[in-house]
C-alpha cells in the first residue's frame, strides 16, 4: 500500500491493481501532460497535471465505492478504471483534441489499444481484470461507469477543488466529501440520496462559475486557438501524424513545434506570451445560426476571406466558435419526495444558470495585435456579424488590450 501526499485530499492510499498501475508508462506519461493547458498564461499556478488528477479521481472512486458497499474485483475493476480514465488524453489535455479527432475518429476517452497491451494490459490481467471492461468504464458504459463518467461522477468532484486550488479560484469549491457520501443506485441509475437537491446545485454552480473565470476565459481562449493552429500547422508536415500527436505529452508537442519551420513561429509567441488578441467577441444573439453551424472547412474558408481583406497571410487570423452553451450537469439524478428527478426539473436555480451561461457565450476572431482594427471590420463582413454587438474597436479595443496584457 502506498501513501500519497496530495495537495488537495491530504493523504491518498494506493494499494492493489492502481499500486501496480502507477509505474506503467502510460501512467507516468501524465505527468507530463498538464490538466488546465493553457490557462497558465491567465493563472501561472495552474501548472498541475493530469497525473495528480487521476489519483485525486481514483481517491474519491475508492471513498464512494466504501459508501456504496461495492468490493472485491468489481470494485477493483472501477478502481483502475479510475486511475486510467485520462490515459488517452494528448498534449495540453483538452486544447488539441478537436484536431486529434477530426484525423482519427477518437477522442481521449478511446482507451482500449492502451489499456489491452502493454505494461497495462499486462497488469490488469495479472491481476484478474478483463482490460476491455476497464475500457468501457473510462468510456462511461454500464452501471458503474457512470461512477468514472457521467453527470454525477467523480472525475468533476476532483477536477473542480484542483482547479480552483491550483488556480487560487474560489469558486470550483464544493464539498464532495458530502457528495461521494450521498450518492446511491437507485434502478441501476447513480443518483443523490433525499435532501440532496442543493449538494447537486453546489456542483452546477461552481462549473457555472469556474468555465468564464477559469476554463473559458478569454486569454486561455485565445492561446488554446493558436495552439490548435499550431497542431493543425504541424500535422500539414509530413514527419508527424495525428496517431502521433496524440500520445505526444507537452514537451513533446512544444518541441515539435519549435523545430518545425510551418510552426515555429507560433511556438515562439506561445514561449514568449505574445498572444493573438480579440478583433471581434461577439454574443451569441449577433451570430448568425448558419455560422454556428459552420463546418470546420467552412471556418478555415471564412479566415482566409478575412485575411486577404485585411491584407494578412492567412495563419494570423483565427476564426473561434465555441460549442453551443449546455449544461449537462442539469441532468444530474436527485431523489425527491421518494422519486427521481433530473436536476433542471427540481432545482429553480438551474434556468437562472442556463440564461447567464448563454449570455456569457462568446464568438471571437483573433489576430496580432496591431492588426485588430481592420481585421474586426474584414470579420464583421465577412461572417454577417451585428456591427455594434461584435466589433472590438477603439476605446473598447484598448480596453480589451490592456485587459490581455495583465490577465
């Protein structure tokens, strides 16, 4: 049995399968891979990775299967699941993975080649344990996925206290020491016991509060655009493939794009903070719905538009179009009055969440910073964007670029 020490949970136990885990490769490879990627350049203490993560997952995993009563090799099996839910992750966590699927159809969660060879493999079999059920766990198949991955599992309880530690963010804190206590199967569905209705909003809300401040802030926006430019710039070049940059860890990613002539110069502004800023941040009522349906094709089409407007090579201008606003922890499973109830329909607070994360929402074009002004008026024409809601221009351009330069 190991004990860890842990900057969030104090002291984590580590025995069985996970002990034998820890030392494979895949594993210590997330040591390597930072869980907030590039929300250091708002936050410089958010430098922690995804290998504390799991063991903080595996930590909670382990108290809320003691609650739940579960043991022996089934508790084992959800266990190491835990510990290898974020194996599949590339460089920079989230940041490149849009790019990474459109080349191979997967996603970080598509972990069965690495969980069935291996050292990891190996480790599961010797210890019992069918690798492929291991993968549909990480996966969020079957009763006890939901445990790994789902709207009340334990990956978010962790993530959301390391985040707002890490970031000196108070808003991602939530008691999940009540909330892996509180949690049960009812109808083989993983819900919150009665009396639970405001445990579930507490983690509603910090997700609410922490995707503006944190996930979704506008400077961590714009780095995590540029280097999706980069990684789409590099897997044009001949040497790396996308098989390739997804079982690179950052040091890896960040030395490929600095020896690559194509990326180079995108390594050199992320190494030096000399970020892209906001031409156009435009709210969600000023776009219109056929560019929010816009294929990723059709994106690159409008960013070369722009560009020759303004008269800029092509790779300085960046079209970002986050996903709809959604709040799947609504769906969330609370029993009430003996029945049970998704979250949105038992909770007053989550209509208000909903309305404030949809105003929150923001479309952005980013460029250099002396190209803003006439890349904003190219961008509105282009993309048939309301002029007054989206332009970032004069007073508002210095305003947001003074708000850049020390966020």
């Amino acid at each position: 049995m190991l004990a860890i020490k842990d900057s969030v949970h104090d002291h984590i136990e580590v025995g069985g399968v996970a002990e034998a885990l820890i030392d494979t490769p895949a594993v210590q490879r997330l040591r390597r891979v930072t869980q907030l990627g590039t929300v250091k350049y708002v936050y410089p203490s958010a430098n922690h990775t995804r290998f504390e993560h799991s063991l903080g997952v595996y930590h909670l995993a382990t108290r809320a299967l003691d609650n739940l009563g579960v043991e022996g090799v089934t508790a084992e099996r959800i266990r190491a699941a835990a510990l290898l839910h974020d194996v599949g992750h590339g460089p920079f966590s989230h940041n490149v993975e849009s790019v990474v699927y459109r080349h191979t159809g997967k996603y970080h969660d598509d972990v069965e080649d690495l969980v069935t060879t291996g050292a990891v493999g190996r480790v599961l079999v010797d210890h019992d344990i069918d690798p492929k059920e291991v993968a549909g766990l990480v996966r969020g198949e079957g009763r006890y996925g939901q445990l790994v991955s789902g709207e009340l599992d334990v990956d978010r309880m962790d993530y959301l206290v390391r985040d707002a530690h890490h970031t000196g963010v108070p808003y991602g804190t939530i008691d999940h020491e009540r909330l892996v206590r509180e949690l049960a199967f009812v109808d083989g569905e993983l819900v919150l016991r009665e009396g639970n209705v405001q445990t579930a909003e507490s983690l509603l809300l910090a997700r609410a509060l922490m995707n503006p401040t944190v996930y979704a802030h506008p400077v961590a926006r714009i780095s995590k655009a540029m280097l999706r430019r980069a990684a789409e710039r590099l897997l044009e070049t001949p040497d790396i493939s996308a098989d390739d940059l997804r079982r690179m860890d950052d040091y890896d990613f960040v030395s490929a794009l600095r020896m690559t002539p194509e990326t180079s110069t995108y390594a050199e502004r992320l190494d030096t903070r000399r970020l892209f800023k906001r031409a156009v941040w435009a709210e969600h009522g000023d776009v219109p719905p056929s560019l929010l349906a816009a294929s990723h094709a059709e994106l690159q089409a409008f960013e070369r538009e722009i560009a020759d407007r303004a008269d800029l090579p092509a790779e300085n201008v960046v079209v970002d179009v986050p996903s709809p606003p959604s709040m799947t922890e609504s769906t969330s499973r609370v029993v009430v009055n003996g029945d049970i109830r998704e979250l949105g329909k038992a909770s007053p607070l989550v209509s208000a969440l909903r309305t404030a994360q949809e105003q929150q929402w923001r479309l952005g074009v980013y460029c250099p910073r002396s190209e803003t002004d006439g890349v904003g008026r190219a961008a509105v024409d282009v993309l048939g964007l309301d002029i007054e809601g989206a332009l970032v221009s004069d007073v508002r351009a210095g305003l947001n670029a003074t708000l850049d330069e020390f966020q």
